[in-house]
C-alpha cells in the first residue's frame, strides 16, 4: 500500500469514527458553585458538563485578565466589600461538536441583613 493509500484510508477512518461515535450523553455547559462571603473567595465545579470536555474557558464577570481557566475546577477571588453578584460564563468545547456557553449571575455576599457566611448555587 502506497503512502498516499494509507493517508487516504486513515483520514477516511477517522472521519468515519468522528461521525458514527454516539452523540454526548449531556453535551452543554453547566457548573455550581460556592462562595465564602467573608474572603469573596469562590469555587466552581463544571464536572456536570457532559462528557470530556477538552477546554473550559471561564470568564469571571469582574473585568479581572485571568479568564481562561483550562479545567473543569477553578478557583476565583471576589473583592469581598465590592458588588454583591457577578455574571460569570463557562464555554465548554467538544471535539467534533463544538462550543456551548451558560452564563449566571452568582451572589458573593449579602445585600441585606442577616448576614449569611456562604452563598452557592448551580448554572444550567
């Protein structure tokens, strides 16, 4: 089998595995997420996103240059003593399938009393 033969065959197959393979049991974007009201500190978990994802990119809704986060577990700093909710996105990508974006307002502390020590919730 000549060399071009053999590139032939393997990008034939490859096309043929990447269109035939099953669809995502949940392809999208989605995470939660908690907060620790006294620091502002915050934690998110995309585990929820379907099935391996390649990139997670992160977009933290403070204006802050550190936005692309390439792992399903990230880590942000809110200022504690600045506003209350934030608007964060994850773009999740596929192979094959593409980029599927949530964005959610997330709450970091309170904006009336009581004063609660931790907020969390989850974007779908």
């Amino acid at each position: 089998m000549t060399l071009q033969k053999l590139l032939t065959f393997a990008v034939a197959a490859l096309l043929l595995l990447a269109f035939s393979a099953p669809a995502q049991a949940n392809p999208g974007a989605c995470y939660a997420w908690f907060c620790v009201a006294a620091t502002g500190q915050c934690s998110f978990d995309a585990t929820c996103s379907g099935d391996d994802p390649l990139d997670y990119r992160w977009t933290w809704g403070d204006g802050s240059s550190e936005n692309h986060i390439n792992y399903e577990y990230a880590s942000h700093s809110y200022n504690p003593s600045g506003p209350a909710f934030y608007t964060v996105k994850l773009s999740v990508g596929y192979l094959f399938i593409g980029y599927y974006d949530v964005t959610c307002q997330i709450q970091i502390h309170s904006v009336i009393s009581p004063p609660e020590d931790y907020f969390f919730g989850a974007c779908t």
